[in-house]
C-alpha cells in the first residue's frame, strides 16, 4: 500500500540525525511527525483535534453516537539515535486500516479514532507513556513538574507548548467505560518472530515496570594505590548489583517466571572520573519489568535486599533515587480471540501468541478497564537503535488483521 | 618550620580548585608552582635551570667536581580536585633540607640537586611519570605525540611551550652511573602508617604498573524489551571483567603477591546511554600494579585470559586499546640502611618499613639503575582526592631524616 511507505519515508526524513532517528518527545520531531499525520487523517476525511495532554485524536465519526469509540494508536517520538518503527508504525497503521475501510465503501457504526500519543519513550523525562497517562489520568503526582532531558523545561510547560491543558490533567480525560476497545500495532522489541519465521503475533500481555531513573552510589574517592581493605569503590558496588540483578532475572526465567532487567546508564561520572582514582560515586539507571503485578512487587522486595546487602559488604551508601511504575498489561481475551479469527480468513497467517518484550501505551488502557489488545510485528535488529528493521510487507500484514477486526468491530 | 608551612601554604592557593586541588600539569598550576620553587631556590642560594623535559633543577654546588651528586625531588602537578601534598611536599622537603644544612653552616661536597619533576599524574595524558621518562630516555615511542586531556595539545608542544626540548629528548638527559643517588619523599597514599602510628615509613619498593587508558567494549544497544539470550550488554561485560579482575587481586593478596587493581573509569557512553536503552558501548580504564617484574608480567597474562572468557561469554568485543608500562622499583639497600640509621638518631621515630601503595618518579630513576630511595609520609584519607591530609609535623619528621642523610651522603 502506497500510503504506508509514504508515510514512512516521510518519517524517516522528518527524524533523520544518523545514526538513525530521533523524534524528539514535544520537540520538532515529534510535532513534525503529528501534522504529516494530521495532514494525512484531513486528506482521508477525519476530524483531528488536540486533548488536553497534547495527544492528536484523528476521528471517522461512526452513524451511532451511542457505540462507543474504538480506538487505535501508539506514539511518534523515539529514543536518541532510534529507530523509525517503534511507536510510528502503529499510527501509521490505524490510518492505513482506514484508508482501507474506506476504499472498500465502508461505513462506521461506532466511531473508529486514531490516537497519537505524546512522548512514549522514557528517555524525554525519566517516565514514559506519558500521552496514554495524561488521557486516562494517570500521571503520578510530581511528573508535570519533571524536566525534560533537552532543555530542562518541565512537562507542563512542553504539554501547554504543544497545544495541551495541563490545568486540565490529573483526571481522565474521557471515561474508560466509554471506550470500546483500543487496539495498538507495534513492532515487536525482539527477535522472537525473526525464530517463528512469522509477521504478526498477538500479544498476551505487556510487563508492567519498576523504574529508578537515578540511583547513586557512594564511596570515596582515594588514589590507585590504597589497599582493598581500605577500599569503597562505588563502581564495583554498581557492577556487583548490576550482575546480582541479571543473576536474580536468569533464576526467574529458569522457574519460568518471565521478568526483564535493563541498566542503561551505567557510569563513573564524566567530570571527576580519572584512570588513577579510586571511583568514590557511581550512577546507574535500572528498569524492572514482569507481566504479574504480585511478581513485580516480589522482584522489587528481591531490589531492596540486593541493594541493603551490596551497600553493607562494600561499606557504601546506595540511594534508589526516584521510583516511577507501570502496571503490568493483560491483553483482553474477546479481542485476543477476534483478531485471531481475523488471522484465520488471511491466507499464510499463523500468529503466534507472544508476551511483548515492552511495555506500551496499551498498559495505561488495561490498567483503566478498557479492553485492550496489541499486534506485534516482526522486526529485526531490535529497538531502541538505529538498525531497527521492519519489512513494510509484515506491517501490511498487520494492517490487514486490524482492518478487518475494526471491520467487525465498528461495523453493523 | 617556618618555610615548610608557607610554601604548602602558598601551593594550596596556587591550586585552589574547590572541592580541593587542582594544578594542571604543562598549565598554570603547576608553572605557578615550578615558579614559586624556583624563587625559594634562588633565595637559598640555589642554581636554576630548566632541562631538555621542562623539569627545574635547583642545584646547590659541590665543592668536589668529581663526587656524582645527590638528587631529591618529586613532582608539582596534582589530579583534578586532588590535594595538595601528592608530589608537592616532595619539592618543599628537598628545598627545607636544605635551608636546614644552610642553616647549620653545612657545606655540601657532592652537589644536592631539587627536582620538580612535570607531569608525574597520568590523568593529563593517560601516561604518568612524564618528567623523570624524559629525564632518563624513558618515554614510550609515541609519547610526544599524546594529546593533554584539557585542549589536546601534544605533548610535544607542552614541553616545547614550558621551555623544554623535545627534540633531544627520546635518550637519557644526563648519564644515570653519574647520579649519586635519588631520594623522594612523598605521602603514602594508603593509611597504612596512620595504623601504623608513624609519621614516616621507609620504602621497600614501589609498584610497577600495566595502564590500558581507553579500553573499549563493543555489545549491541537494545530495546529493554530483549530477552537476555538475545542481548550482548557491554557494561553487564564490563561489570564481569571488573569483578573478575577484583577476584584475581584479592585471590593473590591471599598468595602473599602483594598488587592492587583500579578501574578509575567505568561507564556506559554520556551522549548515547538512557534508562530505556540495552548499552552497546561500554569503555573503562584499567591500572594493574605488583612490586616484580615477573609477577607483573604473569598478571598481565591472567588479565588476556580473563577479557577473552568475558568477551566469548557474552558475544562481546572487548579492544584493551592502548597500553603503557612502567616497571616496578626495588629501593637500594644502601640507602634503606642509610636512612633507617638516620631514624635510629631521632627519638621516637621507628619507620616501618612498606612497600609504597603508589608508583612515583623513584620507579624511573631506580630501573635505570640509580640508587633510589623513598620516605613515605603518614596521610589520612589518601591521595587523588580534596580530602588528602597530611600534618606538616609528619612532613617535618621526614625532612628531618632526609636532611640527616644528605649530610652523610653529600657531606665530607
């Protein structure tokens, strides 16, 4: 379909900063991103609007005011140096699955609206799913006050620069038992279809996480030369908690109980680390994620352990810093089973069911009751880097499913 | 002693770099500092010059031209944000030494030579000991070419600019078998002779040292959502090698082989990392040091084998990068008696005798084959930090021993 590559490239080139792609989160990428699609929802006869978290809403309104909504979406900013998929391609999506309905002559029942969300990626404020948080009231106290990455400015500032209310957020900005079902296309954040030589899975489940964006580690700083009994060296402290916690996820993973560690930052810092000194700081970023909430407060208890026995055999002082949370994500059956007969009336589909590597903008609409399912499509290289690579022809895939269960979906 | 106080005094505000000290070596600190010596030296009636390395010699002329003279010296520049004794209180003890034989109307019969020796910390260009290489034909091939950490200015411009000549350097500067002796004074860098309950200890030997500066570990970034069998995380690696490395060093400590490990840098990449992101990237610095040569060397070896195993263990690449070496030094004997038998006329001084934590100009000087000896000063909290604390009442102790050796080694 032409208007998906389309869509694409244009993406591409709006994000271009090699290696690979960053949209920055209520910045010019992001914004650039959200009129193409504007542009594009006004050309397929859609009415766009911005709500008060700065999320574009690109509406086909149905024949029966009293259905409720379906909806559709995902976001459009990325990580530093990303990729173009993660996120774009779900929006992209929605407005494909209508072009579609549309030139096979359909009519809506039920309004069918693509969502796009603002500032997904956690790398713009240390918090991510901040668009599905503002639409359904879930932004925890604090976060409009937080700053952004680039700039500094905080998130009330960046969402009343880009159109929003912030006044108006802390509640939900539409009732979740108004809403039909919100469906999300993602590419999937692993191999994991790459080995079942699939295009689309539906997902099960999305983890929930447990964040500290900051931890700090002290010790003291001291010269080359001074004895290891002597020592407090914060970087080892880091790297002993660091393979304590990916020792903690492989006995996890070998009960069977899938969970996910990720320590991105990791570092001495830049301005005082020096060959010659003992490191007396550390600072380290950790993501805990599990697709069981009893499991993840489990997992957070194991944390705290680590980090009190780590702090005590090294004689320093470990501070978690701030603490951020996303309930986990359980897929809605009915939705699981409809887009799964859908995958049965397409020829050469078998869509494995998978739990989604990440979490996504679909966890905020489980947690708040709507019913909720995602489709995660095959995509090389992983996410989050600049060789993310989905083939357009497995996203058209997906395009096909969701189309044809919006078709059931929002029909007569 | 009065002249003792005022020059730390007087170094401490030349360094002023809150928190601590900071005298950049080839920059302003440690010309202001090499300046300050200078004009002390001319009002002790010392002769100046600056050799083809940029160090300052401070010569107090023999009566016996034949007699090879007696050198004490160390060095004036110090880490970022360190303390103010880590090489100065060597300089200050060699010209107060001599202020005190002037004083006692003592007339030297080999020449007593200061040396303020450039460039002794290795954070300015990942190699240490710069001054006392140059001075004795020991720097590495390629050394000139090295670029200083602030600005990149060769090093070869450095010297060039602090009225050296390196053109003649890259052979000995003057003929080792016609010095007489060096002695250094300088603080332990350990607490060593606070447990001790001494101000002063006598040094066996010194360190040697193996430096990889930029070490470099090539994974794959990520999206937190891969699975673990997927993932090649460069700072999980890093965090293995630098336990495994800490594991080697206390398995030896247990042996009696007496080395030390510091890894001052330790970090996922500043412009790329981010909580959301599996770090592909990970680059430390690694300072490997033992008191023998061969025991240097069989570390060296166990270091190879351990970056292979972490590097095929985890589908990493693991580049060592640059090296640098310096050789271990063993104290003469003579000298070690010389000056225990100095100590056994002060009351209340019975130095300890201890292996230096730290590698220090002495190490050249002694594998060049001078007879080199080291006194090491009690230091609370260690060195390379603001917090590095030594009494001026401990440096007088050691100024007392040197001044009574130098009388017997330069006198009649």
């Amino acid at each position: 379909m032409r208007l998906v590559q389309d869509l694409l490239d244009r993406l591409a080139e709006i994000g271009a900063d090699p290696p690979g792609i960053t949209r920055e989160a209520f910045g010019a990428g992001e914004n650039a991103a959200m009129a193409l699609m504007a542009e594009t929802a006004r050309g397929l006869g859609l009415e766009c609007g911005v709500d008060a978290g700065a999320n574009l809403t690109m509406r086909w309104v149905g024949s029966d005011p009293s259905a409720a909504p379906v909806l559709v979406g995902s976001h459009l900013d990325s990580v530093v140096h990303g990729g173009n998929f993660d996120g774009a391609a779900g929006v992209v999506a929605g407005l494909a699955a209508i072009a579609a309905l549309r030139a096979e002559g359909f009519r809506p029942r039920a309004t069918i609206e693509v969502l796009a969300l603002r500032c997904e990626e956690a790398v713009w404020f240390g918090l991510g799913l901040i668009g599905s948080r503002s639409l359904l009231g879930r932004l925890p106290k604090g976060a409009l006050d937080l700053p952004h990455a680039r700039g500094g400015r905080n998130l009330r500032d960046c969402i009343a620069g880009c159109g929003g209310d912030p006044g108006a957020l802390g509640r939900p900005l539409r009732d979740p038992r108004r809403i039909g079902a919100y469906v999300e296309v993602h590419i999937e954040q692993a191999p994991q279809l790459i080995e079942a030589g699939q295009p689309v899975a539906l997902c099960l489940a999305n983890p929930g996480n447990v964040r500290h964006p900051h931890i700090r580690i002290t010790g003291e700083d001291a010269h080359t030369g001074l004895p290891h009994r002597f020592r407090h060296d914060a970087a080892l402290a880091g790297a002993e908690l660091a393979l304590a916690l990916e020792r903690l996820w492989l006995d996890e993973e070998a009960g069977r109980r899938p969970m996910a560690v990720t320590i991105g930052r990791f570092h001495t810092l830049v301005e005082r680390h020096a060959m010659t000194v003992v490191p007396g700081a550390f600072e380290m970023s950790l993501d805990l994620r599990a697709y069981e909430p009893a499991h993840l407060a489990a997992l957070e208890a194991k944390l705290h352990g680590l980090v009190g026995a780590v702090a005590a055999r090294r004689g320093v002082a470990i501070d978690l810093g701030p603490r951020s949370a996303a309930a986990p994500g359980v897929m809605d059956a009915a939705i699981l089973e409809e887009l799964a007969a859908a995958a049965a009336r397409q020829r050469g589909l078998a869509p494995p069911r998978l739990n989604s590597p990440g979490s996504h903008d679909a966890n905020n609409f489980a947690a708040a009751g709507v019913p909720t399912g995602m489709l995660l499509i095959r995509n090389r290289n992983g996410s989050h880097n600049p060789d993310e690579a989905m083939e357009t022809d497995d996203l058209l895939a997906g395009i096909g499913l969701l189309t044809l269960w919006l078709a059931g979906r929002a029909g007569h």
